[in-house]
C-alpha cells in the first residue's frame, strides 16, 4: 500500500560526495507562479543549501526543468497555503 508522508520535499537522494539532496518538483501555471505549503516552506529552511526546487515549465514543445538551490533566498513568497 501506497501512504503519501508529508516530508516537504518529492525525492531525497545522495550527492556525489555522499550528502544529501532534497528536491521539491514544482508545475509553473501561466503567469509564472506556484503554490509551496507550510510544510515545504518549513523544511526549505531546515535543509537549507541542501534543498532545491525544481520548476517546471511546459509549453507545446518541450518541458524545461530550472532548479533553484535554498529557493527561500532566491524567491518572493507572497503567500503560504
């Protein structure tokens, strides 16, 4: 059985130097926003510079996928959900 944990992030895996990575995967709508919960702002701040959010970009050609490493630093949050 499939049970979804609210950990924050989609996928935890090692890096090459064997820490970790936590990635958020997120859909970009039209007018370039996206929604983050509490939670995933919560552990965007635990991890840090170890938390990267991948948002993706969809046209009728092509998906683009654009990481942002400790995106907290990097993005306006207008609003939490």
């Amino acid at each position: 059985m499939f049970k979804k944990q609210n950990v924050g992030y989609d996928i935890a895996n090692a890096t090459p130097d064997g820490g970790k990575r936590y990635i958020e995967a997120k859909s970009i709508k039209e007018d370039g926003s996206f929604s983050i919960t509490n939670n995933e702002y919560a552990v965007v701040h635990q991890y840090s510079d170890k938390y990267f959010m991948c948002l993706l970009v969809q046209n009728a050609q092509s998906i683009q996928a654009i990481y942002i490493q400790s995106p907290i630093e990097r993005i306006s949050v207008i609003s939490e959900i």
